[in-house]
C-alpha cells in the first residue's frame, strides 16, 4: 500500500517548509560568534552546520507527530492529535488504579516482565461495574479511528529516553485504556518511536524494554510508521526526506556563507 502520490506530496511540503523556516530563523548569538578552537578544529563551516542540526534534532519530535498526523489522515476516519479543549476525558474506577499501579511498580522492580495482552485484561476486568470512580484527563499524543469504530492512542517519544518518562509514558497509556474500559470499551495503546538508533540491531534500551511489549503496545522505525501508511511507508518516508535535504542544501550553503561573512570573519 505505502504512499499515495497525494500524501508524499503532502508531507514533503510540510518537511521543506519547516527546513527553509529554520533556515531563516537560525543565527549565532553574540556570545557564540567566536570560536577558534572550534572552527579551528571543524571549520567555521562546520561549526554552523553542527548547530543548525542541533537545532532541527530538537524540532524533529514534533514534525514526525505531524508527519505521522498526515500519513494517518489517509488510512483512518480520525487522525489528530488530543490537547487543549479535545483532551481525553474519562473517569477509572480506583480498583484499576490499584490494578495498573501495581503493574508499573512490579515491572519498575522486575517482578513481572512486559505482557500487554494479560495487563490489559487485568485492568479490564478491573474496570468492570458499579464500582467507586474518579474523573481522569489525559493529552493524548496522536490519537486515530477506523470506520469500524477501533480506537487506537499513541504516546510519541524519542529513541532514547530515561526511565522515568518511560515509566511516566506507560503509566499514562495504562490509564487510558483504563478510561476506555470503563466505558466497556476494548482499546489500542502504543508507545511510538520514530527510528531505531541501534539498527540494524534490535531495539534493546532497558529503560523501555523494562516497560514495554516490543509489537504489542510499543512500535518503533518501520512498525511504527508502516502502521499508519501500511507496509513501504517507511522507506518511501526516508526517500522523501532525502529529497528535501537535497532540494534545501544550496539555501544552507547560502546562508552559512552569509553568516560566515557578516558575523564571523
């Protein structure tokens, strides 16, 4: 299935129009605008294009989500992301509080190992009648529907996090698969990861695998982007990246030798 002509056209517009803003936008601060040993070391040249990439490195978090946004819109009814006034609202009974507390604390402390399918039917069953609830809101990273009514929410992190977000990250897709089962509702919850920095090997940061159930509530590099375009997605994403970066490069050039020129020499 991949990529329909429209939407490679779509999230190349939006990628080349984020380079070309950061392009115009990125400056050297005063206190930046003399560095002998660096340039001395890396070139004048390359010590502006070491910042520039820092600087889109740090941005790229929130493109992928709206890349991801675009290439879902294709294949789903809903695609969009839940904040402001669209949070997620929703109420859990306290025993699946207890229930998925008592998940995270034995996964933290290693007594149980990640199974996605016997914790989701623990918290389930947790959150099945006229029990005691409490009023829940939770911001939702990209949250997608098919025709059929499935309702899928994602939480986006980068490649390498700590333990604590991971924890935090898991924590909050327990609870809204809590939210959802107390409306007798059967959901799907991922952790979302854009690339695998260790390939081709497999993804093995502890911090996550910890709290994670690698293809079951967490997908990364080609799960991950193939789930929303369907399989070639994430090649033809890394052709249309590469295209941009070719089509961008004389306009960083450009602007590098303005820099150089004006604020350096």
């Amino acid at each position: 299935m991949a990529l329909s002509k429209k939407t490679k056209i779509e999230v190349y517009q939006f990628l080349k129009e984020k380079i070309l803003r950061k392009i115009k936008d990125y400056d050297l601060s005063d206190e930046d605008s003399a560095k002998p040993f660096q340039y001395a070391l890396f070139t004048k040249k390359g010590y502006l294009a070491k910042g520039f990439i820092h600087g889109c490195e740090t941005a790229l978090g929130s493109w992928h989500e709206s890349v991801a946004k675009i290439i879902a819109k294709e294949n789903f009814k809903v695609a969009k992301k839940l904040q402001g006034t669209e949070k997620l609202h929703g109420k859990i009974t306290n025993e699946a509080q207890r229930t998925f507390e008592n998940i995270l604390s034995d996964l933290d402390s290693v007594k149980r190992e990640p199974n996605h399918k016997k914790e989701s039917e623990e918290i389930y069953i947790a959150s099945q009648g006229n029990k005691n609830s409490i009023n829940r809101i939770q911001t939702v990273d990209l949250y997608l529907e098919r025709d059929n009514g499935e309702e899928v929410y994602f939480e986006i992190k980068g490649p390498k996090p700590n333990k604590n977000e991971m924890r935090a990250a898991k924590r909050d897709l327990l609870e809204i698969y809590a939210m959802k089962a107390k409306d007798g509702k059967k959901v799907k919850v991922f952790l979302g990861m854009y690339y695998n920095p260790y390939a081709p090997q497999e993804y093995q940061r502890w911090t996550c695998i910890k709290f994670f159930d690698k293809g079951n509530d967490f997908l990364i590099g080609k799960d991950f982007w193939d789930y929303f375009g369907g399989v070639g997605t994430f090649e033809d994403l890394i052709k249309i990246y590469e295209e941009v970066g070719e089509e961008i490069r004389p306009e960083l050039e450009k602007k590098f030798k303005k820099i150089i020129e004006t604020k350096i020499d």
